[in-house]
C-alpha cells in the first residue's frame, strides 16, 4: 500500500535528485524555535521535580513517562547551551537521579541514559550538580563504566576543565568510526524497505524499520556532539553518500513521520533532518 504523499516522493531513475530532496525536506515541519524547545525543556524539568510529590505506586509510570519526555525535549535544546543552564541546582540533581534511576530499572534504557549524560556533561552546570552528592557521583560512575571520556568529565572537578576546543581529540575519532558503522548499518535497513516505512502490524517489521531510523538517529546525534571537535577531514565520510543516497534516506523519514505508526520518534525525526543539514554538503545539494 502506498499512500498519496509517498507516491509523491517515489523516485524516478532519472535525474535532479537534489531538487527531489529539497521538495521531501519542505514537507517534514520545521524544527521548532529555540523558545519553544526552551519551554518544552523547562516544562520537562518540572514534571522531574514533581515527581517526589506522587504517591507510590502512582511513581514508576510518571517516573517512566517523565524521561522519555525529558530525553525528548534534550536532544534538540542541545542546541542552545544556555537553554541546558538556566534551571537550578536541585531540579538538575533530581534530572540526573531519575536518569540513573530508569537506567538501573530498565537495562535497554542505559544506551539512552548515557545519551542524555553525554549532552548534560557538554555544559560545567551540569556536572557541578552532578559532582554535589556523593552517591549521585557513585551511581553515575558505575552507569559510565563503559563511557570513559564521561567519566573523565566526571572524575575532574567543574571549574578545572579544559578549553572545549583540546579535549577528546582521540575519543572524537572513536566516536567518528562508530557514527559511520551506525550510519551504514542503518541506512542498509531503510535501503531493505525499499526507503519506505513499512506498515505490516502483523510483522517485526516495523520494529526491524524503526531499528535502522535509530541507528542513523544515534550516529546523527553522536557526530553533532563532536562535530566542532574533530579532526579536520574526519566528516568527510558523510559526503561518500551522493545526493540521491540522502534522498531516498529523506523519502525513508517522511514516509515514518507520516505513517503516523511511531507518533513518538517525528521530533527525533526533525532533529536528524536538522543536524545532517549542518554537518552534510551532498544533503544540502
């Protein structure tokens, strides 16, 4: 089954990949304003913080629901680091002890906890608040066993960091190679659909789909992270893929986004489409 929109989209054989981009790229809404994902941020931060007022068994859901909703809204205000600073000291802590609280209840979750880290550690604030309680600082460590430059940050007191622009030179470079092996993987998924999100509930293969979204999503987020901080050249990998390889990744999330089937993943979505604008020159052809 092929809805109006993706048949829109279908590429021909021929020619003006670049123009057939630029037209899927109009339809996905635009990435909200900075104000807005401040608001939504702040937003988060308080359900945090209401937290404690819940009764007991009322907690794990609203604990569950509050995460997801936190980590939501934290990967676009990474953005802005004034938007990741502005709350205080105590709902920080309450952040990071939920974030440590839903990785140790769920261990599928500890990938997203140490995404969520990876952004809040970019930003002295953060790990100020991190390093204030000892057991915070016992628990994170453990979380971060397998992280060492975010252990690092952890392990070094806030006002003694380096410059941003000489640190991680060596763990930049990891990260790079991982970024590409997820990027690869999971545009070899999309590429399995046909660049169609599929629409079989009766299947693994929506999950299987949403499994390669998340695998470019990962690698997308990873090298927006480290992107001002890698060796010159080492982006160069993302314009091996030519304009018509982006294109059909584009036809791949639109066709998720309006499939209406994952209402979950459209910020994380935008946010791919936002970020491969920045750091791609073949996406933006």
């Amino acid at each position: 089954y092929t809805t109006k929109a993706q048949a829109t989209y279908c590429l021909p054989t021929s020619g003006a990949a670049s123009s057939r981009q630029r037209a899927v790229e109009r339809s996905l809404p635009k990435p909200d304003r900075m104000a807005d994902v401040g608001q939504r941020l702040t937003g988060c931060i308080a359900s945090v913080r209401a937290l404690s007022t819940l009764p007991e068994h009322r907690r794990p859901d609203a604990e569950a629901t509050a995460f997801d909703e936190f980590r939501s809204a934290l990967v676009p205000a990474r953005k802005d680091r004034s938007l990741l600073e502005s709350h205080a000291a105590e709902d920080m802590v309450s952040v990071l002890q939920l974030i440590v609280r839903r990785a140790a209840q769920r261990t599928m979750l500890k990938g997203r906890a140490k995404e969520c880290l990876g952004i809040l550690f970019s930003s002295h604030v953060w790990l100020q608040a991190a390093q204030s309680q000892s057991d915070l600082v016992l628990s994170l460590s453990e979380l971060l066993a397998d992280r060492p430059e975010l252990l690092e940050l952890l392990d070094t007191p806030a006002g003694a960091r380096e410059p941003e622009a000489t640190r991680f030179p060596s763990a930049a470079v990891e990260d790079i190679g991982d970024a590409e092996q997820r990027l690869a993987s999971g545009k070899n998924i999309m590429a399995s659909f046909a660049y169609q999100f599929p629409l079989d509930s009766l299947s693994d293969k929506i999950d299987v789909a949403t499994d390669g979204f998340m695998r470019v999503f990962q690698a997308v987020t990873r090298l927006s992270t480290i992107a001002g901080k890698a060796p010159a050249g080492k982006l160069a990998f993302l314009d091996q893929y030519s304009t018509e390889d982006w294109a059909n990744v584009m036809r791949f999330l639109l066709s998720m986004y309006e499939s209406g089937v994952r209402k979950a993943y459209n910020e994380r979505i935008k946010f791919v489409v936002d970020k491969l604008r920045d750091l791609c020159q073949n996406f933006r052809a």
